[in-house]
C-alpha cells in the first residue's frame, strides 16, 4: 500500500516561510490528484491547494498569492511552499493523494504542526 509522509512543519514568526514536503512510499498508478489540507484546533479539515496529474493547481482564498503548490514525480513527492505566513495559518497540515483505479482511493499522510507566532 501507499504511504504518505508529511515535513518541514515548524515554529515561524509571521511574515515567514517554510515549505513542506509529502513523500510516497512509492509511485500511485492511476494518481489523479495530490492535494494540501489543514486543520486547526475546534475547526473543520479546509482543503488548502492541489495539484491535477495535469499539473494544474487549485488554491482556497485564504492561501491564494502566498502558498504555491508544487510536484516532482521523479521523487513520488509533493510540495507546499507558504510564504508571507500569518498567525491563522497555525494548523496541523496534511498531505492527501488521490488514486483512480476503478475506484476512487485516499491516501493520507498523518500531518505536520506548523505553528505561525504573532
């Protein structure tokens, strides 16, 4: 099975970066899309960004302009970089790919604390 592997989480001031990272245990046949979501405490998963097979890329309004997702298949890994980070940016952050192989699979990593200080 596949397995996912988030990163690069961390304590930022605001105003900063990080990138984060979400590694494959392997490459997925049928990937149809890998996405970035987040989760803060007392509030519901918001989906931040994705990227198509295609290399097409979604983002929420909240994260547009500033979070720039991104792949590299040759690593089975995908990206998120996050820059002009804001204290409502503190969330867990998790990765997520979709498969399409007759059905529809999620694949989830367990998530990363990126925590933005004021």
């Amino acid at each position: 099975q596949v397995q996912l592997v988030e990163s690069g989480g961390g304590l930022v001031q605001a105003g900063g970066s990080l990138r984060l990272s979400c590694a494959a245990s392997r490459n997925i046949f049928g990937l149809n899309a890998m996405h970035w979501y987040r989760q803060a405490p007392g509030k519901q998963r918001e989906l931040v960004a994705l990227i198509t097979s295609g290399g097409n890329t979604r983002y929420s309004d909240s994260v547009k302009g500033r979070f720039t997702i991104s792949r590299d298949n040759a690593k089975n890994t995908w990206y998120l970089q996050m820059n002009s980070l804001k204290p409502e940016d503190t969330a867990v952050y998790y990765c997520k790919a979709v498969q399409w192989a007759g059905q529809s699979i999620d694949y989830w990593g367990p998530g990363t604390q990126v925590t933005v200080s004021s």
